[in-house]
C-alpha cells in the first residue's frame, strides 16, 4: 500500500510506526504536495446546500500557496479526483490529509468525511475529529463558546479507514454490518467507540493483512 | 438658590447641535475610509485606521454602536475571545479573566464600551441611525456610499420620498455582519458574486475569517462576518477573537491600499 502524507504536516505526523505495524504487508510512505493552489482554492465548498464552484478571489490563492486554510472545506470528490491523476493508483493508495473535505449527499447537503473512496482515497485527519456525530453534551458546551474535547482515538480510526479503503481496492467489499468490526461504516463517535476488531467474516478475510494488537 | 448649570436658551441648544453636526457632515462628505458596521471588527478597523492617522468615518444603522459585541450567547452578556485576541483586550484596557487554556472572558459592556471609546477618542466620526442604500463606482472602484436615515426605510414610501446623499472615500470596508450589504449591493450589480455563509461548523472558522478579510473588489475590504457570507466560510460560535482580529487585518489591508494610492 502506499500512503501520501500531505507535506505541510509530514513533519508532525505521529501515526507512521502504528500504521507499519498494523498491516502485515508493506507500506510505503511519501509526502505529497497539491501543485495547483488556484484548483484548491476552485473546489471549496461555499454553500452546504449547493454544490458550485466559484472563481476564486486572489486571497483564496494566495491564501493556499501560503498554508493559510483553517476553516476550509474542500469538496472531496474533486479534490480525491485531482489525487488520483496525479499519482500511480496501481496499487492501494491513499492520502492523508488535515484538510477538512465533505461530499454532497443524496439529502441535497454537504456533510463532512473522515474518507472518500474511489479508485483511491483521501483521508482527513480533522474529518475524523470533526465529521463524526457527538454526544448531545459536546454541542451544548459549544454553543455557548466553550472548546469541548472531542473524544475520538485517531489512530484506531486511521486503521479502521485504511483497511476499509484497502477491503474496498481489493474485494470491492464495503463497509460491514457488525458494529464491532473494523468495516463498519461508524457516523459517531459512540458507534467508533464500539469497534473491537474484525467480525468473523472479515477475519478470515483480512486476518491475514493486520495485526489487531492493541487497536482497543 | 444658586444655579447649577449655565443659561442657555432653546435656540442655542438647537444651534449648538445643528452647527457641529452638519460641520462633522460637511467635512466627511470626504473620507480616507467609510466602514459600514459599528460592530467589533468595524470599530476595530476604524480605531486603527484613525490611528494611523486617517480620516475615518463609521456609518451605523442603529442608534446604538457596537453590534453584537455587548452581549455574548444566549443574551448572556459575557464576551468571549481565544488567544490571541485577549491582547486587543488589554490595548483597550479590557479587564479580563483565563476561563481554561487559551480561552478569555470579559463583561460585554465593559469591552463593548471601551472599544467604542477608543475609537473615539483615536478620532473616528460616527453618524449612527443612518443606513447604507447603495456604493458609489468610479472608474471601476468602489469610491463611496450612499447613505440614508433610517427611519425613513421604516416609514411608508408614500410618505418618505427622502432621497439618499452620497459620501465619498478611497477605500469602504463592509462591516455589516452576516447581511454583507455593500458586498450584495455589488453584487447586484453584477459585480461581485458572494457566496453565502455555511451553516457547517468548523472551530477554524474563526482564523478562516482573518485569513480572508482582504479586499473583495476594487476599494472594497471586507471584515468580520461580512467575510463569512462574501467566502462561504463555515458558520462561527459566540467568540468575539476573530472579530477584533479581523479588523486589525482590514485596518493592515486598507492602509496597504491607502499607501498604493498616494
């Protein structure tokens, strides 16, 4: 497999050694730059209800060759498919990012994504903080201005995403219904929480690719 | 029994308003900057930029100055802000307190009040309870705006056919919130395309506001949530940081154009 790290953060990246270990097969890490900061600033999502895009304003440029991307959010299926020109896919590959992406849903919004999947994937480090549903208590203490902590374990996330990207390239098998197994399609933190492993199906599938230890 | 206070008659008191305030009105028919909004990041750009020594003047809907920045969520009249912008707080002389890590809290009519004050005494003119009704293009830049009182929006046409009075500036900054009124004003004339706030909420959306308070069109510098609605940056919860910060960075950005222009 091989893993984009996106470069602005390669340096601070602490989960290469937790991914190494997790899979049995070879992973190969790489940092990765997007070299078209006006296409960036192009596909960001302005509207939750609409899906348009817009000339962007020179700031928006300039804003991107600079890093300055806070509170942005790109949409994920062009960003996904901009990646995917850009690199052999020959192979499961994925990139890493702390850019927040959403896709447009069939509800005629946009939602925030831990993953989007296609003939590679992007994965958002914030998306996993973010997209996932909190507990009631998280949005009232933020509705009052108040920085709650968000209880998510990143790193046991990452995994679970990386193998369901790599179930996907290589089974075409999507998401499980076992609210235990890695598979699961999780929307909130509480259903992550209840992750353990692998069901009994997908352990005789992948048994052999991971190497669950200590995934808590 | 001694007087207290001084014999004036009624017509004095009536010159005495009249006099200073078309004098006021006169002299900024022409301004260095005209900032619509006497929010917090209007009243933070107007006081820097006055600083800097320009000639700034502030129009507001309402009578009242200061927007929203008098009261926190939920009608609670506590402000907060995150570092760094507990720092505007204590230039304004703003007292204080760390509520956790990084994050600030004040009384909202002391911070409010102080901010207005400074302000004024940096010098900037206000002329409150005066809506904005439309920009002034020249040569294909935003060069002023048109002004009305308010209460003739308020009243019925057929009773108020009060024509507006245009003001003049080299640079406006929009500081009219979430409603973003010069930016859709150019934008209905086809001159601007806004994009519209999201409702999604991201805990960024504050430095996302900073980083795009800039200039939208030509003599037009957005700031506060003006820019939320003109980017289509995500919604923002009752921190007042990104405010403050976001005037200081209009202030910065019209004072780049300021010295463009000279």
């Amino acid at each position: 497999m091989k893993i984009y790290v996106e470069d602005s953060f390669w340096d601070s990246f602490l989960f290469f050694e937790g991914i190494r270990k997790f899979f049995r097969f070879s992973v190969e890490f790489n940092p990765y730059k997007f070299k078209d900061p006006y296409f960036l600033a192009y596909i960001r999502v302005r509207n939750p209800n609409k899906r348009e895009f817009y000339e962007p304003f020179p700031v928006e440029v300039e804003n991107e060759k600079r890093g300055l991307i806070k509170g942005v959010i790109y949409d994920g299926v062009e960003l996904l498919r901009y990646f995917s020109r850009d690199v052999d896919i020959s192979e499961p590959t994925v990139l890493i990012t702390n850019r927040l992406i959403a896709t447009f849903g069939e509800d005629g919004r946009y939602h925030l994504r831990m993953i989007v999947i296609g003939p590679a994937a992007i994965i958002s480090l914030k998306g996993i903080l973010y997209a996932p549903a909190k507990p009631l208590q998280y949005y009232m203490m933020h509705s009052f201005g108040f920085d709650e902590k968000i209880d998510v374990k990143v790193d046991k996330v990452l995994k679970m995403l990386l193998l369901q990207f790599y179930a996907y390239f290589k089974h075409e098998e999507i998401f499980c219904e076992s609210e235990e197994c890695m598979l699961h399609n999780c929307h909130t933190t509480e259903e992550i929480k209840k992750v353990k492993g692998l069901c009994e199906r997908h352990r005789k599938m992948f048994g052999d690719s991971v190497n669950l230890r200590g995934l808590s | 029994m001694a007087k207290i206070l001084a014999k004036v008659s009624e017509k004095d008191v009536t010159s005495a308003i009249v006099d200073t305030f078309y004098s006021m009105l006169r002299e900024y028919t022409e301004s260095d900057v005209i900032i619509v909004g006497a929010g917090p990041s209007g009243l933070t750009a107007a006081k820097e930029l006055a600083k800097a020594g320009k000639k700034v003047l502030v129009i507001e809907r309402n009578n009242y100055l200061g927007g929203g920045f008098w009261i926190g969520g939920f009608l609670m009249n506590k402000i907060t802000v995150r570092a760094p912008a507990q720092e505007v707080l204590e230039e304004l002389g703003v007292p204080y307190e760390e509520y956790t890590e990084g994050l600030y809290v004040a009384d909202g009519p002391h911070a409010c009040s102080k901010l207005i004050g400074a302000a004024c005494d940096a010098g900037v003119k206000f002329l409150n309870m005066t809506s904005f009704d439309d920009v002034v293009i020249r040569d294909g830049k935003v060069a002023g705006v048109v002004v009305n009182w308010t209460p003739v929006q308020a009243l019925p046409r057929q009773i108020t056919c009060v024509d507006p009075i245009a003001l003049e500036s080299k640079i406006v900054i929009d500081a009219t919130g979430h409603d973003a009124f010069v930016a859709k004003k150019l934008e209905e004339k086809g001159l601007l395309k806004t994009r519209g706030h999201g409702s999604m909420w991201v805990e960024e959306s504050e430095d996302a506001v900073i980083n795009h308070t800039s200039e939208v069109y030509p003599g037009l510098i957005v700031t506060g949530m003006a820019v939320s609605t003109v980017f289509g940056l995500p919604r923002m919860g009752p921190t007042f940081g990104g405010m403050l910060l976001s005037g200081k960075r209009a202030a910065e950005v019209a004072l780049e154009k300021l010295k463009e222009l000279e």
